[in-house]
C-alpha cells in the first residue's frame, strides 16, 4: 500500500499512479478519459494538488474501479 508514514494526497496520488500503469496508460490518455487536464493530473500523482470528490469520482470511473476502492487504497495501515 506505500509507506504509512505518508500522507493520504500521497497515498492517493500513487494509488492512482499503480492503477494508470496496470492499465499502460500515460497521464494524457488517463486525463483525457477524466476529463482532467494533463498537468492537473501529474499534479495529483505527485500529490502537488488534492483532487475533490468528484474528480476522484472521475478517475475510479476513467479507471473502471469503484469509488469506494481507489479511496480505500488511500487508508492508513492499522496498527496492531
């Protein structure tokens, strides 16, 4: 999941990073199925900028994941 230590804009940024890449996307072909711009969407993997709901709605749907899995791949391990 990433180091714990980092913080969700982070977490979230490389979770969307991992999903892009599974896919052999590029940021362009993935802010293009979002509806983002391309800049925007570096600066979100890079946790430059924190996207809104709706745009994390966006990218889970550009992604073909549900919202609630791209969020939940944002999670802080539980420690024991």
């Amino acid at each position: 999941m990433g180091d714990p230590r980092a913080g969700v804009g982070e977490r979230f940024g490389h979770a969307v990073r991992q999903l892009r890449e599974a896919r052999g996307w590029s940021q362009e072909r993935l802010a293009n199925c979002a509806e983002l711009n391309r800049s925007y969407m570096g600066e979100i993997e890079r946790a430059a900028a924190m996207p809104s709901l709706a745009t994390a709605a966006k990218l889970a749907r550009a992604l073909d994941v549900p919202l609630s899995h791209l969020i939940s791949r944002c999670e802080s391990p539980v420690a024991d």
